[in-house]
C-alpha cells in the first residue's frame, strides 16, 4: 500500500481535473443550447465580438453538440476508468462497487446538476463565456463528429426519419408567438402590448374576408338619387368614402369621398344641384376575398389607397375593408369623434357574456382574451351554426370548446343575440349539447 502512496495524489488530482472538465462541457451546452438567439443578434449587430463566436457556433447545432458530447463523454469515461483503477489498488475488488458509486455522485451533482444549473439561470453571460474555448474544440472534434453525424442520419434513415440539413419544426412567426405568450402568462408581458404582437404576427394568415365590414352593413348610394339627396345621404353617414351603384348594389360604378364633395360644395358656392357627383367618383378598387391581410396592406400601400371592395370568385361584393381595420387587427379598435362606441360585448354580473349574432369571434377572443376557434366561421353566431349543423332557435343551448352558448334572439335565418358562460364558472349547469 506504502508503494502507491506517492501515486495517489497525481491520480485524484487527474480525475478531479476530468470532473472539472465535464463541468465546463455539461454548463456549455446548456448555455449555448438555452441562449436567446435574439439577444445574441442584436449583441452582434450592436458589435459584440463574443455575441458573433456564440451565434456562429450555434448556427449548426448539430456540429456544436456532437462535439460537446463527444468531449463530455470522453472525460466522464476516461474519470471513472481511472477512478476505479485507484479504488481497486486501494480497497481491492471491492473498490469496483465504491469507485461506480463515488463517481456517480460526484458526475451527478458536480459536472451534471451543478453546471447546468447554473448555466439555465445566466444562459447568455456564460454563453458568451464559453465561446471562445468551444469554438477551438468544435473545430478540434470537427473530423470526428462529421463521422458521428454521418452514422446517426443513416442509421435514422433505417427506421424511416430522415433528416435535412437546417431544417425547422416551427417557423420563425411560430417561435414568436410562443415566446409572447410565455412572457404574458410570466406577467412579462401586459394583454394590450400581446395582443398587438399577436396582431402583427397573424397578418399573413388572416384573410380580408375575415375582418370585412359585410355587405348588409355598407352604407351605398344611388347615383340616380338628386346630388342634394346623395350629398345628405353621404355627410350623415358618418364615412369618408361611399360606395356609388347604379340601378343594383351589385354594380359598384365608383367610390364617393367627403372631401372631393366637400371642395365641390365650395366651388358650387353651397349649391347641390351645381355639383356632378358622376364627376367626383373615384374609380372602384375591388380585391379578392382570399387576400390575406398582409398582402392587403402591401396593395394599400403600393396603390395609395385606404378603401377596397371585396368581391368573392364570381365577382359578386361581400363587403369592403380599409385600411383602418387592418391596422385595428394589429392595435385595436381606434375610435375617432364620428364612431360609435364598440358595440355588440355586454359582460353579464354572473359572469356570462351578451353578445351580438354579428361579432366576429376574433373581436371576442380579444375582448374577453379566450381562444375560441375561427377556422370555420368567422362570426360567433356561424360558429354556432357550425357546431349544430343547423340554424337553432331561441331557447336552445349549446357546449362546445369550453363554453356554454344559449340563443337568445333569432331574426328569421339569423341567430341575433347569444348568451355565452365559460363552462368553468357555471357549476351548476350540465356539460351538454342540445341539437
């Protein structure tokens, strides 16, 4: 025993080394794999030197842990192999048994649980930290994980899973969205400023028919009317631009704009049957229902308009959109001196919701901040319909996603008025679904 005394020391201090060794790699990769690639950007563009290593060894991941295993492997074998080899020179054969559990307890909670703990709670600082050095045993192990990458595709490819290059599970919109929503459940994140993050966010998959005002609901003129009868018409109505048909609302022949009659009134000094309203119309712009609401604003923006007509696949006029509604899908309602107040929402004291046939279910999820689908309809009242496959009358109730919706008004096809209770908070009422 004397003989390996001066051996001792040499031997635990090699396998102390290793433990430290496992540490740093276990702590890299939870950093460099935790690390906000958002923030190491906009680090890197403001000139940060270490936010540039961490982002370029991130950019293939697959290369940064192969490499970060293969080390972390290498030195957790080659501790314990020595590990043993002193225990069994100190203890004998039962020195196999004491070295597996000594050195499972020290790689658990010194270079397992202790790093990576520490890593998750300051993933950016030692990201950056660690870089410098990562980047030498990447390109150091660069031959051999390629071998190792190699080996895994094929033997993935085996059972069917095929692997390309960079390829993303989730878009980048979806990588937003998921973190918006974790900072507002963490209360990072106030409802109003989510909103208007989710709002920019759903542009491109939001279609104009979605949020158009509906046909019924446009205020048109007639061409034929007396311009001091289209005049009235249009200064009551509240809108800058109207719609001009002639003998049908179908055949939209321009758009009326306040302030073109307005400068006609002064050059007529005051006089209605001085001004040609055929003259003041502005030519029609019509978009097809199917636009999504990105591309709508690219062809506001492009065409200096704030005002289209959508028309469906045979050119019939569903409703119209402008501008200001898109932008309301992003900031919310914005209501000037000639709105009305947002009707059509009425909370109830027992903590149901009043709400008009009419209300799109979009405006009542963030209203009330519920997630109600919109696929297939875009109204709460055609979500009802939907869900029932048929058009109920007053009195009926039903369940579906969580909520309770009880017809309260019917207007001969048109569901009017619904009641809608969160099922939660109606504890008494039976979970069902009256067709």
């Amino acid at each position: 025993m004397t003989d390996l005394d001066p051996n001792i020391a040499p031997t635990a201090g090699a396998v102390i080394l290793l433990l430290f060794l496992s540490a740093f790699f276990s702590g890299s990769e939870t950093a460099l794999t935790a690390t906000s690639r958002a923030r190491m950007h906009k680090l890197e563009s403001d000139g940060d030197k270490r936010a540039k290593r961490v982002n370029a060894l991130i950019r293939d991941r697959e290369r940064l842990i192969g490499a970060i295993l293969l080390g972390n492997n290498l030195v957790n074998i080659l501790a314990s192999a020595i590990a043993t080899t002193l225990f069994l020179h100190l203890f004998g054969q039962a020195g196999v048994a004491l070295a597996t559990l000594v050195m499972t307890l020290l790689v658990v909670i010194f270079s397992e649980v202790a790093p990576k703990t520490a890593a998750i709670t300051r993933p950016d600082s030692i990201a950056m930290f660690v870089a410098p050095i990562m980047r030498w045993i990447v390109i150091l192990f660069a031959p051999i994980t390629w071998i190792l990458q190699f080996i895994v595709r094929g033997a993935l490819s085996l059972i069917g899973l095929r692997l390309a290059k960079g390829e993303q599970i989730f878009s980048a919109a979806d990588e937003l969205r998921g973190a918006v929503e974790l900072h507002h459940e963490e209360g990072g994140l106030e409802k109003e400023a989510r909103d208007i993050f989710r709002g920019a966010l759903d542009l491109d998959e939001i279609r104009i028919d979605e949020i158009m005002i509906h046909r019924k609901s446009i205020d048109m003129l007639d061409i034929d009317d007396k311009p001091a009868t289209l005049i009235a018409k249009a200064l009551k109505s509240g809108h800058t631009r109207l719609p001009l048909y002639r003998d049908t609302p179908e055949n939209i022949i321009g758009v009326l704009h306040a302030k073109d009659i307005l400068s006609a009134l002064w050059e007529a000094e005051g006089n209605p049957a001085r001004v040609n309203i055929a003259e003041l119309a502005r030519q029609p712009y019509f978009a097809p229902e199917t636009t999504t609401l990105a591309e709508q604003l690219d062809n506001f923006k492009r065409r200096q308009e704030h005002f289209a007509l959508v028309v469906d696949e045979y050119g019939s006029i569903m409703g119209l959109v402008t501008l200001e509604d898109i932008i309301e899908e992003i900031v919310g309602e914005i209501e000037d001196e000639h709105d009305l107040p947002v009707q059509g929402v009425r909370p109830q004291t027992d903590g149901s919701i009043n709400v008009d046939g009419n209300v799109t279910i979009r405006d009542l999820n963030r209203a009330m901040d519920w997630n109600l689908p919109d696929e297939e309809a875009v109204t709460v009242a055609g979500l009802v319909i939907h869900e029932a496959q048929a058009i109920p009358d007053v009195g009926q109730t039903f369940s579906f996603h969580g909520y309770r919706f009880r017809i309260m008004r019917r207007r001969r096809n048109q569901i009017t008025a619904i009641k809608v209770t969160p099922i939660e908070t109606d504890e008494t009422a039976p979970d069902y679904k009256d067709i």
